[in-house]
C-alpha cells in the first residue's frame, strides 16, 4: 500500500493552511464576509469557508502544470468534486491568483474521462494507487482555463 510520508503530509497541510488564511485574507481586505465551516461541513461537505453565505472549497499550492481533481477521496467516498461548495478556488503559485471554477464545471469536465492509470505521469485519465480508494484527474491548467469563472491576483 502506498502511504504518504508523515513529512508530505505535514508539509501539504500546513501548505493547505496557508493558502486558506491568505485567501480569507484577501477575501476580508475586499469586503467580503468570511466564515469558517464547521469540522463536519468540511470533511462530509467539502466546503472550507462562506464567502457571503457562498460555499467554497480552497486548494493550496497548485501549478500550472499539475492540478489533480479529486472524484473519489481516499476512504472511497465522494471527492471534494461531489461535494456542496459552490466553488472551488486555487491558489496557482505561478499566476499568484485565486482562480475560481464551478465545482459542477469540474466535476462535469472530469467525467469525460474513461481511461484508467496508475501512472501519476498521465494527464486527462482516472488516476487510481495501489491499496487506495481514490479516483484522481490529473489535468494542466490550460486544460480547465475555459472553465474559470473569475481570478484574483495576491501580493
């Protein structure tokens, strides 16, 4: 079974929570109103934060080159591409910007996609690991540029 290194772990969480607080933030500096979800909003609801009672999803550290999609997480339950957040926004380190997509647009675009890897190299097919339950995409943000919604650049 493949298991992530404690280090990597810790590493894309405290990545994860970085990126989170510099969107609030952003989002606060704007005018907009912030709050937290509840513990079991975001790990059943997939949903970070409201921003003006909007539900959102925050994905730190992504690149141009590599932004994995999640259909089905790690426990065999429904990714954060199932889940209720209105929105998904990354963090892509290269544009330094907050790019906003539909969730239902992603998960719409993901299920085109039939072709099975256990290759993380592919882009465009359902990425699964040995010993996990996941169902990943692997696309390049050029891939899914046509889908974003609106983008806010930081610093």
């Amino acid at each position: 079974m493949n298991k992530v290194s404690k280090g990597r772990w810790t590493y894309s969480f405290n990545e994860g929570k970085k990126a989170e607080q510099k969107f609030v933030d952003l989002m606060s500096s704007r005018g907009n109103i912030v709050v937290k979800s509840s513990r079991s909003e975001d790990i059943h609801k997939h949903i970070d934060y409201y921003v003006n009672d909007i539900p959102i999803d925050v994905k730190g550290n992504r690149h141009l080159e590599t932004i994995w999609l999640e259909i089905t997480n790690v426990r065999g339950k429904k990714g954060w591409l199932q889940g209720e957040s209105k929105y998904i926004v990354f963090d892509i380190v290269e544009l330094k910007s907050f790019c906003f997509f539909k969730r239902i647009d992603l998960l719409q675009y993901v299920l085109q996609f039939k072709e099975k890897t256990t290759d993380k190299k592919h882009y465009n097919r359902l990425y699964t690991r040995d010993g996990r339950d996941d169902v990943i995409v692997k696309v390049k943000y050029k891939d899914i540029s046509h889908l974003e919604t609106q983008s806010i650049k930081y610093e």
